[in-house]
C-alpha cells in the first residue's frame, strides 16, 4: 500500500510517501505565498523522487495550516494528532512532543500507544517560534542556519525583555548599536524562545522521553536552551522538519484505499 502525507505548513511544504512503513521518499519546499502550488509541487517532486505514478497513490492525508489547499487530499487531520504520531513512530518512547515551527510552536502529551491526551498551542503570535528568529537573522545579518552555531560559541546571554517580535526586533538593533556580540544576543534570543515553551511545557506537564520537531529543531542553540530549562536530553528525529508529514502518511494507512478510478 503506498500513501503520502503532506504538511503544508507556513513557511515549508512537506510530503512523505510511504510503502506500508518504509519511507519511498521525502521532500521539503518553501510553501511561498500561493499554498495549493506548493502542495501540488511537493507531491509531484515526492513522486518524481520515488520513482511512482501519482495513480499509485491510494491515500492522502494532509495537515498543517494549508492542510485544506490541496482539495484532492483523502482527508485532512490536524497537526496535533499528525505530530503526535510521527514522533511515536520515528521514537516509541516519545510521550512529549515539542513542535516549533515557523508560525505558532506546540507541547503535545501522548500516551504509551502514540494517541495525543493533551497539549498548548501558541499560534497568537510570532514571539517563540521559526519566524521570530528569521525576523531576527535579518536584523543581526546572519543566516537562519548559522543561528545555532552562533550561540553555541557565546560566553554569556543577554535578557530580550520585549516578548513582541516587533518590539524585540527594535530591542535587538539597539543591542547591535551597543556593540553587543551578536553570538551574545543570539543566545539571549534562543532563551526567549526557550522560555515561551516553558511556560507551556509546565501547562501541559512533562513526561520523558521529549521529541523536538519541526524546522527549529535544527537550531542547536535552541536545542541547548531548551534542554537546560526542561532538564530533559530532548529526542532530535534524524529529519524532524518532515515529522509532521510522516505522521500524516500514517494516518493514510489507515484510511480504506479510494478506488482506482478515483486515485489523483
Ligand atoms: N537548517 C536550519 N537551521 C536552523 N533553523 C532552521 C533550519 N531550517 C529551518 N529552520 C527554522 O525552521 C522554521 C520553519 O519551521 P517549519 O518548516 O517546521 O515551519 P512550518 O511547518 O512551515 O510552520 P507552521 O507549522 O508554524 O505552519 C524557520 O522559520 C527557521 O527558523
Ligand atoms: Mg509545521
């Protein structure tokens, strides 16, 4: 059985395909600003990279905040649930999941079958999640991948008190104008981050193992703040920016397989 999976998200489109529990292939593209052209784009690539006809396809399930731009999906899920089982999956003992993406950021609590019992949402503002730290990367003149290195190479941090990415961003051009190192800012920046997710880490409570997802995962920085404040070794899937779309082609497995006619 071959389905795929689709995260269409706010900054990133992702697909999965897999056969039964292997993954064919996985691709991860800008969304932009047109939703349904980057789904089409992301499954086509998807495709094209496993070598498969889209009418091989029996399934799909699409998730995120683009989830109903792609109108030929079998069904669309939230990306609480999509998360949720993604991280079970790629980690069993997961029962916390950490998703900081590129617009809102979530704390998910499992069970010990990979079923969401509980989270915290954050998606008022952009304070504590990908984009506050693009926005932030533009101001400092330093790529978004280079953020973590950065801050890692900080011999201390800086207090951000503004908790407003507009306010925050004038915050951090007057500490560049102070001739503050800009590792030093970035560090205080990831523990603003870091403390957001705190606040609702401590909502929904803590319970090991913790899986980090999402593309700010791949900030090592937040990675360090993150783990000092949680007191936990969080869990970094191997790719955890397609977490969400691998949790989504899971839930295409168990959908009953559309028939021939009515494939993509
Ligand atoms: N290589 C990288 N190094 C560091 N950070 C990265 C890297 N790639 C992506 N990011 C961060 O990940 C963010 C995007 O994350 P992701 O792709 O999970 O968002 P999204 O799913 O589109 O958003 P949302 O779920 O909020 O709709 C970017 O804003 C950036 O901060
Ligand atoms: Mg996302």
């Amino acid at each position: 059985m071959i389905v795929a999976g689709m995260d269409i998200g706010s900054i990133t489109t992702e697909t999965v395909i897999l056969r039964d529990h292997a993954i064919l292939s996985s691709v991860i593209l800008p969304t932009g600003a047109n939703s349904r052209k980057a789904a089409e784009r992301s499954l086509s690539a998807a495709l094209e990279k496993a070598g498969l006809n889209p009418e091989e396809v029996t399934a799909i399930v699409t998730t995120g905040y683009g989830r109903a731009s792609f109108p030929r999906a079998t069904k669309m899920i939230t990306e609480i649930t999509c998360h949720a089982r993604g991280a079970f999956f790629v980690h069993p003992q997961t029962r916390t999941v950490i998703d900081i993406g590129g617009q809102d950021s979530k704390v998910i609590r499992l069970d010990n079958q990979g079923r969401n019992v509980d989270f915290q949402m954050n998606d008022k503002c952009a304070a504590g999640t990908g984009r506050f730290l693009e926005v932030m990367a533009h101001a400092l003149e330093v790529r978004v991948e280079d953020l973590g290195r950065l801050s890692l190479g900080a011999p201390r941090t800086i207090k951000i008190s503004s908790m407003c990415t507009v306010f925050a961003e004038s915050e951090v051009v007057s500490l560049i104008a102070e001739d503050q190192p800009k590792e030093v800012i970035i560090r205080g920046l990831h523990d603003s981050i870091a403390d957001r997710i705190l606040g609702m880490v401590n909502r929904v409570g803590i319970e090991e193992k913790v899986t980090l997802t999402g593309g700010v995962a791949k900030n090592e920085g937040v990675v360090r703040a993150l783990e000092e404040r949680l007191g936990v070794t969080l869990y970094i899937p191997p790719e955890p920016q397609i977490i969400g779309a691998l949790g989504a082609a899971l839930m295409a497995r168990t959908l009953l397989p559309l028939p021939e006619g009515k494939r993509i």
